[in-house]
C-alpha cells in the first residue's frame, strides 16, 4: 500500500508533507505526492513551481524514504487527481491539509479538502497547518 499526499506550495500543504512523511516512517509504507492544476497552471497558485517540486524532494530525500513525485495539468480538479491517484496506486490513507473557511466561503467557492473525503475509497487524514 502506499500513502498519498495532497501537497500545494502552501502552509498547508507543508503540514500535510510533514503528516505524511511521518505516517509513510510509522508504516514503512512508500509516499506518493501529488500536486495538480486544471490547466491554467501559470496563474493557480496551488500549482507548484519546478522549485517547490526540488525542495519537495530534496526534504524527501533526507528522510530515506521511498517516494513517487506526480504533478499533473489535465484539467480535472485536485480533488478529483487526488482520488484517482489514490485509487490507481491503491493508497491506504491520503493525507491532506486543511485552512480554516467561513460557512460562506464553503457554501461560494465550494472545498476541495472536503470532496476529497467524501470521495475518497481509503481513509483521509486531514492536518491543519500551525501558524
């Protein structure tokens, strides 16, 4: 089984790497990141740059953890990437951060962290991030 993680070049997106890292130690299980944009990958802020990928894996590689990078530009939602990456390398939990939202940015802007677990076929670990 594999554990796999939700990552956005964000705080939490850093606290959902570190939750995983130290779920991927206490199980042995490898680590599959995953970072994804609808397409307009110039403009969304969630889709990390060739740096942040380089930082993510040089932290992963100082874990001595095994580990899979995957940052796709397909059009579909993160929620939707995430599941279906889960799904495909059969993931016993994927991890996710979380940010605080008002009822009403819910309701307007809807929640990716929140279709992830209720779409999810695996258990969901969300994290928030320590400000």
């Amino acid at each position: 089984m594999t554990i796999v993680v939700g990552y956005v070049p964000t705080p939490e997106g850093e606290a959902a790497l570190t939750a995983a890292i130290a779920e991927a130690r206490r199980t042995g299980e490898p680590l599959h990141v995953v970072n994804s944009s609808r397409g307009d990958a110039f403009v969304d802020g969630h889709f990390a740059s060739s740096e942040a990928l380089v930082a993510v894996r040089e932290k992963l590689d100082a874990t001595g953890l095994v580990y899979g990078v995957e940052q796709q530009v397909r059009g579909r939602e993160g929620a939707e990437e995430v599941v279906a990456v889960a799904d495909r390398v059969h993931a016993s939990v994927i991890v996710i951060g979380m940010r605080r939202r008002t009822p009403t940015g819910k309701l307007l802007t809807g929640s990716q962290a929140q279709r992830i677990l209720l779409d999810a076929n695996c258990p969901v670990l969300a994290v928030k991030a320590s400000y």
